[in-house]
C-alpha cells in the first residue's frame, strides 16, 4: 500500500464512503468498476475518484477499471478496520448498549475491540451486556494504566466527560468517540476527536421544518 | 425575531451550539455576556459570533453584550425546539430505542414528539417502549395517511430504508433523520435530510490510530 503524508481530511472523510460502496458492490457480485460507474453510485465525479484514489497510489488501470476486491482489501487496509483497537466505553446507559452492540455484536469488524464498558450505577456495576463487562467507574483509572486502551467511547453527558477526560488524557489515551457536548479537542489540541452531535443534528432539522413551513406560510 | 432569507448553511449549523452554550450560561446563573466572552467560551471569534446572530436581527446591546436568557429564548424559537413536530421512528432495535429515549425520555425538549416506534419483529410489535407503541411495520403507510408525521428517524439497516423511503415520501414525509446509509437526499433532493453515520465517523477514528501509529513507528 502506497501512502503520502498531507491528505486532506476531506478525502479521508470520503474513505469510510467507498468502503461501504466496494463492500456493497462486492456483496452482488460486481468484479470491476469503472470511476465513471463508481462516481455515478456515489454521487461523485469519476475525476474526484481518481483523484481520491490518487493519494494513496491509485489502484485503478486504465480501460480496465477498479478491481473491486483489490480495492476493497487495500481500503479496509488503509482505514485499518481489521486491526481490532482495544476501547472502552464510558456510559452503559441505552445510548452506551446501542453503541457497543453497533461495534462488536453486528458481526462486522469496526477497527475496535471492546473491552469494558464503566457506569457509575450500581444497578449496571459487575454486569455483563452482551459479553462485554460493565465496571465501576472509580476504577478507570486503574483499567487504563493495566489495559492502555487506544481509544475511548463516551457515551456520557458532558459534565461527566469534563470530570474524566484529564484522567483519560494522562492515562495516555489520545482518541476519542464523543458523544458529549464537552470539547475535548479545546481542552488538549493534540488529541484526537470524533464528535457525534445527536443533539445538533436532530435541532439542524428541527430548524429547517420551522423555517420550511414558516415560509411557507407565508407566502 | 427577524428572519433572513439565505441564510448559510454553516450559520445554521452553528445555531445548536449557541443553544448549547447558552443553555449552560443560564444554568451557571450568567444573565449576561459579551460577545468576547462567549466567544472565547466557544472557540470562536467575537466578530463571526455578532456576525452570526446579525443574520437574524442582532440581539446584542454595544457596551452590554447579550441578555443570555433573552438570547437563549430567541434561538431556541428560531430553531424551533418547542415545536414538538409529530415523529416516528423505523427500527425499535438497540439503536432505535436509544435514540427513543434520547428524545422524549430525557425531559428536555428537542422539537419532536415521538409518536410511534415501527419494527417487522414480532417479539416487539404492540409492545411499548418509554411510553411510545412499538408498531407493525405493515401498517407504516396507514399510519402515515392518518397521523402526517412531519418527520421520520431511520435507525435501520440502509436495504430497509431503499424499500421504504417511496412509501414515507409519497406519504408526504420531506424530513429525515437517517442512521442508515441509503442516501436519500441523492434519489429524493427536494428532503431534507440529516444523516448521523456513525460507521463512517468511528472508521475515521480508526483512520486517525492506523496513520498516526505507522507514522511514529516509521520514525
């Protein structure tokens, strides 16, 4: 696998998107694709494809196309789906469970290997949900220093992420999966942050129904 | 409240965050802020924050700076939050009984009221979940003609939503919120469509590990 260095985040946004694309083509069968029929399914141009593909050494031959295992194989590789991360996720509340039933019980690999979920309940403390134990939040610390996790889930609300987070940080993790509103990547610039706003997405379309039919209204 | 026409994506999209921060300056007891302040609160700049909220009719006062709850109170309408816009929701799976709970289960109001759940399981149709009927998926499109759900959340597999979207957009239904990856603004652009791709967001993570990893290895 070729790689270079500076690819735009855009780009490496658009990756997970051919994954799915290559997996679902393969699943009925397709062999080869050209960029053109490849941009068409996407939504993209063919030369945005190439270009794409370009930054990590290309993979495609001309008037022959895209070998779509090949290319599947080399993006799975290049996004490191396989490579099973350990995590841990804070919060086994319903949003936590769905969560961690999305990363190991769909049978797909994700990248991450969960290894323990942390709850402060009592209720959810020394469970076990869908093979992954639930443990006590008091001891994460200790978790972290005899597991160093790579990445952590925070399936929590933000004041519990801001409670946390300094003790992750110095435990060594730098990647998180936020769920929280808490800024984590404006408190330690170096780490490394993917946030989930449900809240914001969901108020992002209550915005455009207001706004839709307001106008509508009146005009 | 003003209104403006034209107002820019990435405005809108900013909106929740205001909402957000505002809501906890009203929480900690603040009643008012300058725009320099909130700004550094936020990340942002003073002059995009009075920029931002120019686009619908100012609300600041020079050598004051803003009511926070008059502030809070004027975003929360132009966004629309206590609207409580009928909704359903395709799948009562894990995911889809997360986000169930998240929107009407957390006593916060988030511009929708959930009026039912649909599932094809029979182990769940005509159940209940946090106060919301868990329906046949059958019976989707009467449902549809009879209640006019202004929206409908998509926490089901992409092949589920490709066999459904006609029905719901012929039903009248132009707002999704879509879990699933079928991309539904591609075969309908009149929706609206708010997308949360959870399998994309944590493969970028996962990107992040497998590049930063090689990177220090390599040097």
């Amino acid at each position: 696998m070729a790689k270079r260095d500076n690819i735009s985040m855009s780009v490496i946004r658009r990756l997970p998107r051919y994954y799915r694309f290559l997996d679902e083509l393969l699943r009925s069968g397709i062999v080869r694709i050209s960029s053109g029929e490849l941009a068409s399914r996407m939504g993209l141009t063919a030369s945005q494809i190439r270009q794409d593909l370009n930054c990590f050494g290309g993979f495609g031959q001309q008037g022959y196309g895209y070998d779509v295992a090949k290319l599947f194989g080399e993006i799975k590789s290049i996004l490191g789906v396989d490579e099973g991360y350990p995590a841990i996720m804070i919060g086994a509340g319903n949003l936590g469970r769905a969560v961690s039933i999305y990363i190991s019980g769909s049978g797909k690999p994700r990248g991450f290997q969960l290894l323990a979920m942390f709850d402060k309940s009592p209720k959810l403390i020394n469970t076990c949900y869908n093979g992954v134990p639930v443990l006590n939040i008091d001891d994460i610390e200790q978790f972290c220093r005899e597991n160093s996790p790579k990445a952590v889930f925070l399936c929590i609300p933000s004041e519990g992420t801001k409670q946390l987070i300094d003790t992750l940080y110095d435990c060594g993790v730098r990647y998180f999966w936020n769920f929280s509103h808490f800024d984590i990547a404006m408190k330690y610039p170096d780490a490394v942050v993917e946030n989930v706003h449900l809240s914001d997405s969901l108020m992002t379309l209550c915005y455009h129904i207001t706004h839709t039919d307001t106008s509508e209204t009146d005009s």
